[in-house]
C-alpha cells in the first residue's frame, strides 16, 4: 500500500480498528490533550483505554488490527457502548 512507500498518513478515529497495521505510532487524545504516545502495542491497551473511556475495555488483535470494546462484569467482550459528552453510556 502507499504507506510502505514511505508515505506518512494521519488518521484520527475514535475506532481502533480504523488502525491499518502499517501505523506504528499512535496518540491518545482527552480533552484536547496527548494522555499516551508510543507504539500502538504499548498504547492500544486494555488499561490505557480504560482509562481513556472511563470503563472497562477488551482489547483483542488479529491480522495487524486492535479491536477495542467494553468489557462485561465478567471481563469478556460486552455490548457495544460509548460515553457520551453528558458522561451517560449509550449501549448498542
């Protein structure tokens, strides 16, 4: 692809699997500011994004791709959810 030609590309997404497995480099952003920069194993984590959302995240990868969701009580994947700028879980 273009970016094995030494192209740079800026994505920003708030979907980690938007995240082609050629970005090496990713930066998480809160209120306008960096809260992590690194390399996307050491970024993409179930802890960071926790942390980053205000609840309990899975992280699982396959083929180069993080797929980030909230967890359930027991620690396995929940429905799908986001929090809202009000603070309130919208659960799909």
């Amino acid at each position: 692809g273009i970016m094995r030609g030494g192209t740079t590309l800026v994505l920003i997404t708030h979907h980690s699997e938007e995240i082609v497995p050629e970005i090496e480099r990713v930066i998480l952003l809160q209120a306008g500011q960096v809260v992590a920069d690194g390399a996307k194993a050491a970024v993409l984590t179930a802890d960071r994004l926790g942390r980053l959302f205000g609840l309990p995240i899975t992280v699982e990868t396959a083929g180069g791709y993080y797929y980030a969701r909230p967890s359930g009580a027991d620690g396995n994947p929940g429905p799908v959810a986001a929090r809202l700028p009000s603070g309130e879980v919208a659960v799909d």
